[in-house]
C-alpha cells in the first residue's frame, strides 16, 4: 500500500462531503455556498495538521504550503462554525472502512479497550467537565476520552468522548462494543476500571471473546470473595454463576452460585423488579504472577486448550500499545494543546488528532525499514512520522519523498523494557501561551 494511496484516500472522504455539505453543515444550502478565501476541503485538512502554535500561525503554515491568500482568524473561525457534529466522526469511519483491519493472533483481532482524561481549557460555565478539586472553590476542566484500539493494526477502531463529570467508562466500553467496525472474531482486552456485570454479560451475549483484568478479593467491592479460591500461588480455574435481582433464601444461602444485583444497579438483562430470571455467567478466572512478585487477576471466556496461562498474560500485556498511543497523542500529536474554549471546537480537534494518528500509522506500516543483522532491529520512528505526515497531508511532503522520509528516522525496537509510572498532575496548556 502505498503513501500516495493513503492520502488520497483521505482526500476523497473530504470531497464526498464536499459534495454532500447539506449532510455535514450547520445550514444546509446556506453554509459553504459563495466563495471564500477558507474553502471547505482545505479547512478540514487544515484541522487535521494543527500542532502546537498559535491559529494565526496554524493557519499561514497550511495555507502558504497551497500558495493560496491567507484568511484571517476571524474568518477561519467563522468557517469552522459552520461545520456540524458529525464532519470528523464521519471521516474517522470513512477511514476505518478503507483501510480494513487485516491483522490477527491465531485467528483473532485484539481490541484494547482504555480511556484517558484530556485537560481543556477553562469556561465557567460549563459544568459538565468541571472536575472539583481538594482545595475549595478550585478545579479544572476535563474530558475523557474513550478508546477501542486494534494493538496488532496499532489504530483507533472506536472512540466516545465524554464531559469528565459524566463519564461512565463501562456504558462506553458497551457503546464501543457494538458499533464496532472489525469484521471477524474478536479479544477484547481492558482493565479494571472497565469491568462490571453488565459489561461482562454484553461480552458473552456478543459471542466474542475478552480478557478482562478485575480486582483481587482483598478489595473491598471484589465479588470474588464469595467464592472459595486458592490462597497461594497461581490458579486457573472456572466460576459458574448466575445473576439475579432476587434475595430468596434459596439463592442468598449460597453465594458462590448467585450474585444479587441491586436496584440501583444497571443490569441490562433482567429488569429491575424481576426477582424470577437468573443469567448465567462461565468463566475462566486465573491468577498470574507479575515478574516483581505480585498478582493480577484475570476473566476471560477463551478456552484453556487453545489459550494457557502464559498465553492469557501475553494478551494482556499487548494492552499496553494503547496507553503508548495515548503518549504519542497527547506528546506529539498534541492532544493537550487545542486553539479554541468552545467544546464543541475541542472536539472537533479531539477526532482530528486521532484521526492524524491513524494515518500516521497507515503510512508507518506503507513501508518496511531494511534488515540488518546488527544488535537491535529497527522500526520507522512514530514520533517523527508524525511530522512528516503533517507536512505530507499540506503538500510540503511530496509523493516521491514521503518513503525515504520515513525510512529515515528509525528507532530500535528493546522488547521487554518497562518502567514505573511516575504520576504527575497535567495542567491544559493556555492559549495565550502559543508562539
């Protein structure tokens, strides 16, 4: 597949809604209809190339790389007004549909599921992504970002952007799961903060298969206390179980065979007040140790003769790739950097950097680096293939140059490294503060 291929891929997603602006426009056969210095295609490309500088300057780079007038600011925002909620959206598919995801272990695609918050801008009025602070009268303003991932193809299959105040990181993961766009079969792959019985019953019900890391018994809301589970060491073993809204004496006497559903609690498949239907629930559960010494816990419904344990852990390792390109999005693609307070803007740019991250990984793969026999091998350099695919989608990367241009700048694949996390709180970046 080639560079060239890719981009004008892409360029056709723009023109088909070019063609069709009453589908993509705030005022269907009003917006976009005389001439103007910022035309519909080359705003969108312009989007897309964003970095980490101020608009006016965002704005002479894409549009001095065309040779054409440069528009004001004013008039680049009055542009990008009109453009409706479903422009980016659209064109992420269109994408996804294109370029097909192709790439399997043992005959299954792996789906990382993961979210991250995004620090934004402030705008008091906008209750929805204030998060509250532990200082009175202080907080900030976030939004979360939800993320289908293939680790195998290294692109966002989904993503569901929620106001940090309302995020429901299980609802999504639901949401994700049946609009997924990977034909064939399926390993779902998240972590904690995604796993609940509602989640785990829309997985089996998918007829697709997941590794779930859950919590210990030793925490306080871990339903695996109730049943009896070796103390010490590895296990792999199965839970069969079923789930109702009722608190018989007949099921409350046994709490390893059901698990009461409260009220208050979603639960999809049995109605709140049916205290008659039971779900049933098999699993695997396991217990793996961690090179330090300690234990996760693992769910997953793939079989034990296809899938050992040491199998299962190397799946959930694979998870990691996600939060790598979570890094690559917020550090080089410039996640945390946005050129407008409006959240329906914010948004706008959220999709485009996910969708500039596809791309760059379309292009990454469109070439396959020399192998030398030497120490390491090497890989095409994603921080930098992000540059040059800016650059390539404005035309000041040519066709001919893209391929040595990528091939260029490689890095050594270490397998195997890992690091302790270093948490640190993460400010939004001012939009005063742009060169």
């Amino acid at each position: 597949m080639k560079a060239s291929y890719i981009k004008n891929s892409l360029l056709r997603s723009i023109n088909f809604m070019n063609d069709n602006l009453s589908a993509f426009v705030k005022h269907p056969g009003v917006d976009f209809t005389r001439n103007r210095k910022c035309p519909f295609q080359l705003l969108i490309l312009s989007i897309l190339s964003m970095e980490t500088h101020s608009l006016n300057r965002e704005i002479r780079r894409s549009f001095q790389a065309f040779d054409l007038p440069v528009p004001s600011k004013s008039a680049f925002i009055q542009q990008r007004n009109k453009l409706n909620d479903k422009v980016f959206p659209n064109l992420f598919t269109s994408l996804n549909d294109t370029f097909s995801f192709r790439k399997t272990y043992r005959g299954y695609h792996l789906l990382a599921v993961d979210g991250s918050d995004i620090n934004i801008p402030p705008l008091k009025e906008d209750s929805d992504t204030f998060v509250a602070s532990n200082t009175p009268d202080v907080g900030y303003y976030q939004m979360h970002l939800n993320a289908l991932y293939d680790v195998l193809e290294e692109r966002y299959a989904g993503i569901l952007v929620q106001p940090r105040a309302q995020i429901d990181e299980r609802e999504a993961f639901i949401s994700l799961l049946h609009d997924n766009p990977v034909k064939g079969k399926r390993i779902y792959l998240a972590d904690r903060g995604y796993f609940s019985f509602n989640v785990l019953a829309h997985l089996l019900k998918s007829e697709h298969f997941f590794v779930l890391r859950i919590n210990s018994p030793d925490a306080r809301s871990s339903f695996l206390k109730r049943f009896s589970l070796p103390a010490e060491g590895e296990f792999d073993t199965l839970l069969d179980f079923n789930i109702t809204r009722s608190k018989k004496s007949c099921y409350s006497a046994h709490p390893d065979r059901f698990l009461y559903i409260r009220p208050d609690r979603t639960f999809d498949f049995i109605p709140v007040g049916d205290h008659s239907s039971l779900y049933p629930i098999n699993v695997r559960i396991l217990r793996i140790r961690l090179k330090d010494g300690s234990y996760e816990y693992l769910l997953t419904n793939l079989s034990a003769t296809s899938f050992s344990p040491d199998v299962l852990k190397h799946l959930y390792q694979l998870r990691w790739g996600i939060e790598t390109s979570f890094r690559f999005l917020k550090y080089n693609i410039a996640l945390n950097n946005f050129h407008s307070i409006r959240r329906d803007f914010i948004i706008q740019e959220m999709f485009a950097r996910v969708i500039l991250y596809n791309l760059t990984m379309l292009l990454v793969h469109s070439v396959s680096p020399p192998h030398k026999e030497c120490k390491y091998q090497y890989k095409v350099s994603v921080s930098d293939a992000i540059t040059t695919c800016r650059d390539f989608l404005i035309n000041r990367v040519k066709n001919a140059e893209i391929k040595d241009l990528l091939l260029h700048y490689l890095t050594a694949v270490r397998p195997g490294r890992s690091f302790p996390r270093k948490p640190r709180s993460k400010r939004f970046v001012p939009l005063t503060n742009r060169a």
